[in-house]
C-alpha cells in the first residue's frame, strides 16, 4: 500500500448541481488537508488527535466530475477503482447518481460514503451494506418541519407541489405529503418535471391554475433558482407561500431575500451554528482560512463528516479493511463533530443527527452577504427517523 492511500472524490462540478458539487469539494480538500497535517475538526475528535494522516499513511485523492449524471459517476467510480485502487469513494450530489454508485461499491466491495442526496431511498430500498449517509433523508425533513409548518400557516391548506422527475423529487414530495395531510393539509396537484429543464412554463401553468395556497418547491440546485424565478413571473408566489424543504447550498444566493424572506426550509448545516457547536466554529473559521471569502454551506459539512467519520473508524480498527470499518460504523459509535454527537444507525447505515428548520431572513435583517436565514429550530435526529421497519432496507451480506 506504500505511505499513501488513495480516496476518489465524485463532485459534480458541472451541471445543474455545480455549485453544490464545488462546495462539496471544498469541503473534501479542507478534510483531508486536516487528516495529513492533523489540523482543524480533526485534531478535536480523539482517535486522530496528534497524528498526521491516518494509520501512518498520507490520503491522496482525485476528484471526478460527475456532471450530475449517474453514467458518468459510475464510470468516474469504476475508473478509480480500477486505475487507483481507493480505500474509500465519496460524493455525489444527486441521489440518482448516488444510488448508482452506491450498487457499483456492492459490486466490487468498495465503501462509499455519501455526499449529498434527500431521497430516502440510498438508506431505504437501494440500501448497501458498502454505503454510508449522512444528510438528513426525505423522512426526516418532511417529519422535523411538518409541524413548524402548520404552526405558522395553520391547518385545512392547500399544497402544489414541482417535484423533478426522479428518486430525490418523487420521494420528497410522497414524504411532505405523507407528513402534512394527516395533519389537515390538501394536496391540490403535484406537477412532475423531467431533470433537468430550463423551461418550466407549462408546469408553472398548471400550478397557477389551481386553488393551492402553498407553493411547495421540490426542485433542487440551478433547477430550483430556475423553477422559482419562473413561478415569480406567473403570479404564484403573489397567492401561494413558498417552501423549499430542502434548500440548495446557493439557491438564496441565486434568489435573494426579497424571495426568500419567510421562506420555510431545511439545511443539512447551516454556518450560524458555529455559536451553538464549538467544532462548527473550528470548522467554519478553517474554512474560511483555506477559502478566504467564501463561506462554507452545507454540502462541504457533509463532505467533511463523512470523511470525518470514516477516519475515526479506520483508526479504531487500525485497517483499511472495509469489512471492520463497516462493522465498526453500524455499532453507532459516536463521534461529536459540528452538529454535536452523531452517530449511523446499524440497520440501515442513515446518519442520526439533527434537523436544522430555518425560515428566510428580510434583506434589512441580514448581517451579512451570506446571512439569509434564522434557525427556527435543531430537531434531534432520533425524533424524526423513520422507523427500521418502514424504511425498505433489506441489507446485503459483507461477501
């Protein structure tokens, strides 16, 4: 294995995810940086505290981008396996991509860690016993701001849903829906759009056409900033209230306040919690001096936990071996990080770890260019996991 091992990053650096992969990616360079010089959020957590890379061995790495497209990730996938032999994958942004990868490390026993994806099904029906999740799933988003939801708008309303026609869209929107109409709210109609698509018109139109008084925004990354400003054009937003359950690391950049003000959501991470977790302040101000002017949003969190994570296993069993790493990461052990103590669940590999519910700032009440929201509140993970047996998950064997 030489004094180096190798870790093969997929980001989608371009396409309709691009500046969640980008963001992504810096959170991945930041992680291995601190790994191979035992610096930042590394250095806090006490199996890597005082050592400089991991298990006596520098982490090299290469980063693939996978344009959003799950062809192109398997193939990026299958080609670090092939030419670098990788100890560990890692990324992704779309669940289609993820899901896809996901089987391809069952197939040549490789571990894959999650990036991004918010469908349910990475931990549920498509679960992997190579394969790790960190981000809050469907369930969990739809189940933590449900009754946030009803609490501000009241119960008996009516619902439009875009939901972008794949794994992610159709199982987000199935677990709103799931979430509010037992508690009195309608679905009026759910407007599914193929991904990705710049034009949106015909499907705006329908949602324009009905009697829904909340406009619900499944769509995701430049799709989302599209979809929105075009419902902004048709009237929807002047009769209906936007939420945007799970909000893209720039889609506020892209819209700005004066749309996303009082705007209901969720985020993986969101930077304001560095006054709430000390190793989310060493972790933010890392960043920010690895990448001066940018602050770091939630896809770079979750890149770097799930790098995080994945270390603190590997120098528990003292291997790269992914059978004991596997095996030593389905016990729960805990490990605090920038969200407090987070832990995955034995039977289906989802991480438990809370549920930030945050609503858009007015421009007058942001602090700074990047301030576009209050935390409304940090929902503990074990409140809002779906049950076990609910999930689908039927885990593979090791072998």
């Amino acid at each position: 294995m030489g004094s180096s091992v190798f870790v093969g990053l997929l980001c989608p650096i371009t396409g309709s995810y691009g500046a969640d992969g980008t963001d992504l990616e810096h959170g991945y360079e930041l992680a291995i940086e601190d790994l191979n010089n035992g610096t930042g959020v590394m250095s806090h957590i006490p199996s890597l505290r005082g050592k400089k890379g991991l298990l006596g061995k520098s982490i090299t790495y290469k980063v693939g981008d996978t344009q959003t497209k799950p062809d192109l990730a398997v193939q990026l996938a299958t080609n670090f396996i092939t030419e670098n032999k990788p100890v560990m994958i890692t990324g992704g942004v779309s669940s289609a991509e993820d899901i896809a990868v996901e089987k391809l490390s069952a197939q040549q026993k490789v571990l894959y860690m999650i990036g991004a994806s918010g469908s349910n099904d990475p931990t549920g029906i498509d679960c992997q016993r190579y394969t790790f999740r960190s981000q809050l799933d469907a369930y969990m988003v739809a189940k933590c701001m449900g009754p946030y939801l009803v609490k501000a708008y009241g119960k008996n309303r009516k619902m439009a849903f875009l939901t972008p026609d794949y794994s992610y869209g159709h199982s987000l929107t199935g677990s709103m829906r799931a979430e509010l109409e037992p508690l009195g709210w309608k679905t009026a109609i759910n407007v599914v759009a193929p991904f990705p698509i710049t034009d949106y018109s015909s499907y705006l139109t329908n949602i324009a056409n009905t009697d829904a008084d909340v406009f619900i925004n499944i769509e995701f990354g430049n799709d989302g900033i599209t979809s929105t400003k075009q419902a902004v054009q048709f009237g929807i937003l002047k009769k209906m209230k936007l939420v945007i359950p799970n909000i893209s690391t720039y889609l506020p950049d892209g819209l700005g306040p004066e749309i996303m003000q009082g705007v209901y959501g969720t985020q993986d991470w969101y930077y304001t919690l560095a006054d709430r977790f000390p190793l989310s302040k060493v972790f933010l101000e890392s960043f920010k001096k690895k990448f001066p002017g940018i602050i770091p949003r939630w896809t770079a969190h979750q890149a770097y936990a799930q790098t995080a994570m994945w270390a603190d296993a590997v120098a528990h069993v003292k291997t790269f071996d992914n059978i004991p790493v596997i095996k030593y990461l389905e016990k729960g052990n805990k490990v605090n990080l920038m969200l407090g103590e987070v832990w995955y669940r034995g039977g289906d590999h989802q991480m438990v770890r809370p549920c930030p519910v945050l609503i858009g700032k007015s421009a007058s009440m942001m602090k700074n260019k990047d301030d576009f929201f209050n935390i409304v509140a940090l929902v503990p993970g074990e409140q809002v996991m779906q049950p076990l047996n609910e999930t689908g998950c039927k885990m593979p064997p090791y072998t």
